[in-house]
C-alpha cells in the first residue's frame, strides 16, 4: 500500500526529495533531512546513510541545523520587532526565518549557492513570504543597506586545510567574523545590534573583545563590544582534540601547536558576540561576562539594557533615587590569614552563578550593605546608613557611592525595581 498519494509521490521525486535507493532496489531515500527547530521545519543536506553511517562530505553541503552550537545562536540572538533584519552566512536560515515574524523585511545571504536555494525552500515550507534570499559574499548582496538587527554564525573553526565552502574561518578561525565585524559601520543602524555566536582568540595583553573592538576600525568610538563567554580553551586542548577526532597523529598535534605558537594564541574563546551602534552620544562599554549553564537570552538582553542605560546622560542622579534589591544566592566568601598568632580576614569575594558567572572582591563594609538592599531602601537612604554605622568616610559624595553601587549591578549582585535580573532557565 503506497504511503503516499500518487501526486504527492510525484511531486516528492519530481523535487528530488526521494530517490531510489541504489543499495536497495526497491526501496527510497529521502534526499534531505527534515527536521523541528522551535516550531519551524527545516531541510538540510543528510549527514548520515540509511545505515546511519557517516555521509561523505561534499563542497557545498548544508549543514543541519540541529546542533548545539545552532542552537545557542538562535537562543541567544533577539527577535524582538524591528524594521530590518539580516541573516549572514544563512545555511539554512533560521534566524531569518524566526524573525520573519516580528520584523518588517528579512534578508538572508550566504556564498554558497545550494544554502541559498534550502533556505528558500525552508521558507516556502513554513509559508514564510518577507524574506529576501542571495548568494554572495558576506554584504556584497544586500550593498546599500543597513540593518537594525544583524544575525551571524559564521564558520569559525581552525582548519590547517580547506574542506568544505567556508568550513572553517581560515587558519585561527577569525577571518570571516572579522570581516563580519568590520563591515558594520557601514551596515547597522543607529541603535541597531549584530548577534554572533563564533570563536576567537586570546594574544598577549589582547583578549577577545578588545580585538573585536580593533576589528571595528577608526569607527570604533560608536560601538558598544559585549563577549558573553561559552567556553575558554587552551590552544593544547584544542590541539588534542582536533588531533583525536580526526584521527590524527603526533605530526598534526605538532602542527597545530605550531599554528598556536606562531599566532602567539594564549587561548580560544567560544562565545556570543553583541555588538552594538550608538543611537546618541555617550561613554562606550566593553564588557565580557561568562555565562551560566542555564542563563536565558534575557540576561544578554538586560546587561545590554544596564550598561546602556547607566551611561546615559543623569543616569547618576536616577540611581540616586532607585531603591535596590540584593540578588538571592550570591556567595560570600572570606579569605583568613594567621598572623602573629591571630587570624584575621584577608580578603572578600562575593560570586554568583546567574545569570553570569561573576567574582568581585570588594570591602568588608560591603557585605553588611547587601542585607540593607531590600527593594524598600533607596541608594540616597543606603548612603546615610553606610555613614552612620562609620563602613565609609561622612564626606563620600553621593556620585562615589552611585559608582560603587552600578558595578554590583553590572556583576549581577544587586539589581533595581525597574531592571530586575530574568530567571535562569529551567
């Protein structure tokens, strides 16, 4: 009994979606793999045989858009309504088509035309229509335009040879997300933002994000950079296990090593890039936080949200008046050192795990301050509290005291009425 109707069959073998199965006369396979993402059904290139053996790799394959690492980019980008949108290196666009429904006009591009044509396809088949598809080279299809929103998930693997389209982001594995990166003044709007989840580099007294900032060029004084860290190797780590998967040998591990040394790679940082335009003009921020292992995207949104707003012109004299609320869970841990027969404490660390992985260590006084931070209390009423009990000199102005308060906040440890720290997820 066919499983399918005679046109349906048709149309499936007409689009090459079923193929006879030439180790099996007799018997199809499907083409493509279909597959949910969120409420979305994508079609990618196989990855594996009917026998679930590994497929061959070929040029231009697509990859599925089933790991994790897909994954952690269609998390942690914003959908959130905009004018435009614009989704590079595509594949299959799932970003593109998830913000198609919140955005006005959606372009997806990616040098490989097969990518170009499944994404077409996987709009068509979630009866998507405001996305706009091209072939092409980064921006080179969409010249002429800027973005509120840009998406990436660039290739960014090392590679010590070429294999597929774009497989890897050169030697380092920076060269396309560089390239992303340097492209946006061009491209974002004010106020607009890029979303990348990639890999970079550490390099003596460079880290990652103050060489995303040096991608940016001369323009780089409109930008806001924020690194939200994954996951941090050390070249030998990532040497070994490049090695083992690929069934290398001690020569390969060599050669990666070299690699690393030539770069002078102190390390190799997995993350989410934001990078955000300037919609007026006020003090830039670069930060990095690590993130927790069930931090919500609405945590990169809310750090994004604080810092902007806590460099806005009277933002001071705002936190003047907020009333504050001491973050559930923070650790607080004493540090004791015997000397001349007594012990005595010799350092304060209060971390957190959410929605960022964050230690700060700050003054004893401090951690008496926190229990005060009830939501009722205001920063102006902390401050004569923090005078009265002597923790702080009686002539600390109130700007002083504003500052110190703002880094607790911006480390997750306290947070205001008006911008309360989201869930972790579950």
């Amino acid at each position: 009994m066919p499983l399918f109707p005679t046109d349906v069959w048709q149309a499936l073998t007409d689009a090459g979606l079923l193929l006879s199965d030439p180790e099996h006369a007799g018997n199809c396979v499907a083409s493509a793999a279909l597959y949910p993402i969120r409420d979305l059904f994508i079609v990618s290139d196989r990855w594996t045989k009917p026998d679930h053996s590994l497929r061959q790799m070929f040029p231009d394959i697509v990859y599925p858009a089933l790991t994790k690492a897909v994954k952690q980019f269609i998390d942690y980008t914003s959908y959130a309504p905009c004018e435009d949108f614009l989704e590079l290196c595509a594949g299959t666009a799932p970003a593109a088509l998830l913000a198609a429904r919140s955005a006005k006009n959606v372009w997806a591009t990616d040098i490989a035309e097969r990518s170009v044509e499944f994404a077409k396809f996987n709009a068509a088949l979630n009866g998507i229509h405001n996305v706009t598809f091209a072939a092409g080279d980064l921006y080179e299809p969409v010249q002429g335009r800027a973005f509120d929103r840009i998406a990436a998930h660039p290739p960014y693997v090392p590679v010590l040879k070429p294999a597929e389209i774009f497989y890897g982001g050169g030697e380092i594995g920076e060269e396309i997300t560089k390239r992303v990166i340097a492209g946006l003044p061009d491209r974002l709007k004010p106020g607009g933002r890029l979303y990348c989840r990639t890999l970079g580099t550490e390099r003596p007294g460079h880290p990652f994000e103050e060489r995303i900032r040096e991608w940016l060029g001369e323009k780089h004084l409109g930008f806001d950079v924020a690194l939200f860290t994954i996951q941090t190797l050390e070249p030998r780590q990532f040497s070994l296990y490049e090695t083992v998967s690929k069934s290398g040998g001690k020569e390969q591990f060599a050669e990666w090593q070299r690699l690393f040394e030539k770069n002078e790679v102190q390390g190799l940082v997995v993350g989410i890039v934001v990078i955000q335009r300037l919609a007026e003009k006020r003090p830039i921020f670069t930060i990095r936080r690590d993130l927790g292992a069930s931090t919500p995207a609405a945590a990169l949104e809310w750090a994004m949200q604080w810092e902007t707003e806590i460099r806005g012109e009277g933002a001071e004299q705002r936190l003047v008046h907020a009333k504050l609320l001491a973050t559930t869970g923070t650790e607080i841990t004493v540090r004791h050192v015997l000397r001349n027969g007594e012990i005595s404490p010799e350092s304060i660390t209060l971390s957190t795990k959410q929605p960022f992985a964050t230690e700060l260590r700050v003054q004893p006084w401090m951690t008496l301050l926190l229990p005060r931070c009830d939501g009722k209390t205001t920063v102006t009423e902390l401050l004569e509290i923090a005078k009265q009990n002597e923790w702080i000199a009686p002539e600390t102005p109130i700007e002083e005291f504003c500052r110190l308060l703002a880094t607790l906040i911006s480390g997750g440890f306290l947070q205001t009425e008006e911008l309360r720290l989201p869930a972790a997820a579950g």
